[in-house]
C-alpha cells in the first residue's frame, strides 16, 4: 500500500494510537499538531488523504477552520474528522465544511480503517503526473441540496461515457462549470479542454476560429492557423451559449460533429478529429426547435445526455456552503482573515431570489469582502447597489426559506429550530423532506465496506 495519509491530531493518546496502528497497516503517515501554523499546504498538496482531530470539545470551531484551510486550497483529498464528543450538530457543521466521513475518538483502528478505504473509493486519487488534470480535478460541483448531489451524481455517470452533452439552466448557474467537471473526470482528461463563447465569435470569423485557415485563405492570413477544434483534439471542446449562434454555423458545427473531420478554410481537403463535444444554453432550447431557431439535427447530435442546472433560489440551502467556500478562496488569494458574515447578512441572502444565480453571489461576496478585509461581513458592508435591489425586493419568505432560515440560525439544531417555528420535530421533519432540505447525519459508525 502507498496511501499517505496526513494526520492533523490534538490528542496525544490518540495520536500515539492512530501513528502505531495505521503504520502497521502500511499507511504512510505524517503526524502535525491539529492547528492552523502547522498545517502547510505542502503537507495537504501531497496526501491521499486527512485526519483531523482537535483538542477542542463541544463547538467545533478548530475543525471548521482547518476544514476550511484545506478544502479553500481547491484540494478534493478525503477528510475524515474524528471528534472527541460527537453530536448531530457538529457532524452537520464538518459535513457541510467538505468532510468525507466524521467518527467518534472511540474508534477502533480497524473501523478507522474501513472507513479511510470507503472514503478513497468516493474520492479518487488525483494524478499529479498532468498538472492539467490536476487543475480540474480541484473544480468541483459545490452543494449538499438534493438536486445538486443528483446533479453530481450524473457528472460521474455521464463521464464515464463517451457521449456528447448538452448542459442546460440559466445564466450564472455553473454550466461550464460542470462541462469542466465532465471533462477532468473522463478518458480524455489528460488532453486540452477548450472553450469556445460561441456569442462572441462574428459570424464572419466562426469558420476560421472552428476550424482554422490555409495561409492566404483571406486578407491577412500570413500563416497556417488551426481552429479551436483541432486545438482540442483527443479532449473536450465546450460550446458555451450554442443558443446564440446563427443556423450558418450551427450546420458547420454539424458537420464536423457528423464526419469527425475539419477543413481548413482555403485548404482542398480535410483531416479527422477525435473531440467530444459538451454544449450549454441558458435559452429554451426545445422552443427555438419548434421555431426553427436552432437546427433539430443539431440539437439530436447534442442532447445525447442532458445535464440541468436549478437556479440558485430553487437550492437556497446551499447558500452557507457557498458563501464559506468564496470567503476561504478570498482569504487565500488577497491573504486577508475574514471568518465569515453576521446572522443579518446571511438572513438577507437567504430571502433573495438570485436573478444572477451563483455568479451573482459571488460577486456579491467579493464586493463585501473587500470592504471587510478582517472580522465577519456585516449588513453595510454588503455592496451598494445589492443593498438597493434588497430594499426593492419583498422579504416576506415562504415556508420553505423560513425553515432554512431558521435552521442556518440554530447552527441546524433541529430541536431549537422546532422551538423556534411552533413546530413538533416531526413536523420539522416532514416539512424538511416536503422542501428536500439536505441534511447529512453521522451515521458513518454503522456503514459497512461493500
């Protein structure tokens, strides 16, 4: 076995036992204290996998902040937390910081074990030998809603096929994103991914810019250039927007998707290329097929599999996730220490309907960041203009965003925020499964290797 495994571990009886028994089953260990000045990101950078496991009881403060020091670097490594006084709540908190399983200090080495293996076996090992497989494979799908861990699930399951794919959802959503994902995961990652913003090419250059042009092709071609398809060859090329391209381009992109080959314009003859095809739209795609806007051949070619993105206000419980997730990438970009927002700021952005999706909240992120610099973000510091458009805006919220509301604010404890809403846990319950508000329990110490 050639598993190395960091262990960020505050208690001593715990680490002396972890160190002797995952040794002796041919770990590769490297033990630091469970605190942030220890935890290099060169440690991180070349681990299997991560067990953290602080000193602290009760509020699970420490093993937020180291969660959020890893998975804010981009890394997918597996974390597994081992916490001294487990509860439903913390388990909850570590899970949706990005924690692959979370166990009891009670623990044997052997149930650690099975565990460790369960988690590789989700989260597969990066290959570091394609530093372009590596920068893909630190993009990932964020969200513990339903819908987006479906969504997750079929990035797996269309990747593992060859088949063109068409993402569909609005603006902001993630569409690239996921095609980015689709493409780390395949066959084909160790190869060039290519974007093409099909809404920004001129109708008079989409030829030359697809699929290159002959020297002397045209007033100013000096040299042979090839297209953005044979750029891609033997990977990805993602059609951004294919919406917005006219029917003239539309039936070139047909028929290189149908023949497999491209011609150069000026060139007499053609040559084969072998790319997988991935299309996204934010527009209505089977009405601009029955208008005649979009070419139903086309349209067959692409939507072999078919990947949808919600809108953010249809997933708002995985606003905290993402929040946490932009603010750990700001930290360690600009080197700032903001902790996070006040209970007002993240009250406001749980009512909003997000017109921009998931780009828009970023954005919103950024501009309060960068006046926070330090501390938590508060209401003022939230960007003008966003704080005009939430006065504009009703905040009445409906059952279901008053539900998550109150459970972001009770920190997801479930019998608070029954108390809080006149409700029976049951009925809190219920209402949960009713609006399919994800909720990630720690029933890790009954899984079973299969």
């Amino acid at each position: 076995m050639d598993l190395r495994v960091l262990c960020a571990v505050g208690n001593d009886a715990l680490h002396h036992r972890l160190e002797a028994g995952l040794s002796a089953r041919g770990y590769r260990l490297t033990c630091v204290p469970a605190d942030l000045r220890h935890l290099a990101d060169g440690h991180v950078a070349t681990a299997d996998l991560v067990i953290i496991a602080t000193a602290s009881t009760g509020a699970p403060d420490e093993t937020l902040m180291l969660l959020g020091r890893i998975r804010g670097s981009g890394t997918r490594v597996p974390i597994i937390v081992i916490s001294r006084r487990s509860s439903e709540s913390e388990a909850l908190a570590v899970f949706r910081a990005g924690a692959s399983d979370y166990l009891e200090e009670s623990v044997s080495v052997e149930h650690l074990d099975v565990a460790m293996r369960l988690s590789l076996r989700r989260m597969p090992r990066p290959d570091t030998s394609n530093p372009s497989r590596s920068t893909f494979a630190s993009r990932r799908i964020l969200g513990h809603s339903s819908v987006m861990q479906e969504t997750e699930a079929a990035v797996a399951s269309i990747a593992a096929v060859d088949s063109n794919v068409l993402v569909t959802g609005e603006t902001g959503t993630g569409k690239e994103l996921v095609a980015e994902c689709i493409h780390a995961q395949s066959a084909r990652h160790r190869h060039s991914f290519v974007r093409v913003n099909c809404a920004a090419i001129p109708e008079t250059l989409i030829e030359s810019e697809l699929f290159g042009h002959e020297r002397g092709a045209f007033t100013g071609a000096d040299s042979m250039r090839d297209g953005l398809v044979t750029l891609a060859r033997d990977g990805t090329i993602f059609f951004d927007e294919i919406g917005d391209m006219s029917l003239a381009a539309q039936a070139k992109i047909l028929r290189a998707i149908e023949t497999k080959e491209v011609h150069r314009l000026g060139s007499k003859g053609g040559f084969s290329v072998n790319v997988r095809v991935i299309a996204a739209t934010n527009r209505d795609i089977e009405r601009m097929t029955a208008e005649g806007q979009f070419r139903l051949d086309l349209y067959f070619r692409l939507n072999v599999a078919r990947i949808h993105l919600p809108p953010l206000r249809d997933r708002k419980e995985d606003i905290p996730l993402l929040c946490d997730h932009y603010i750990n990438e700001f930290n360690r970009r600009l080197g700032c220490g903001v902790a996070g927002m006040s209970h007002d700021v993240l009250e406001r952005l749980l009512r909003y309907e997000w017109p921009g999706n998931v780009r828009e909240l970023r954005n919103v992120i950024e501009g309060a960041f960068l006046k926070a610099r330090d501390g938590c973000i508060s209401l003022s510091q939230l960007p003008g203009q966003f704080l005009r458009q939430l006065d504009g805006a009703r905040l009445l919220p409906n059952e279901r965003e008053h539900l998550l509301e109150t459970l972001c604010s009770t920190n997801w404890n479930k019998s608070r925020a029954a108390e809080q809403l006149r409700w029976s846990r049951m009925t809190l319950y219920r209402r949960m499964a009713k609006y399919k508000i994800a909720q990630r329990l720690a029933g890790t110490l009954h899984r079973q290797a299969q």
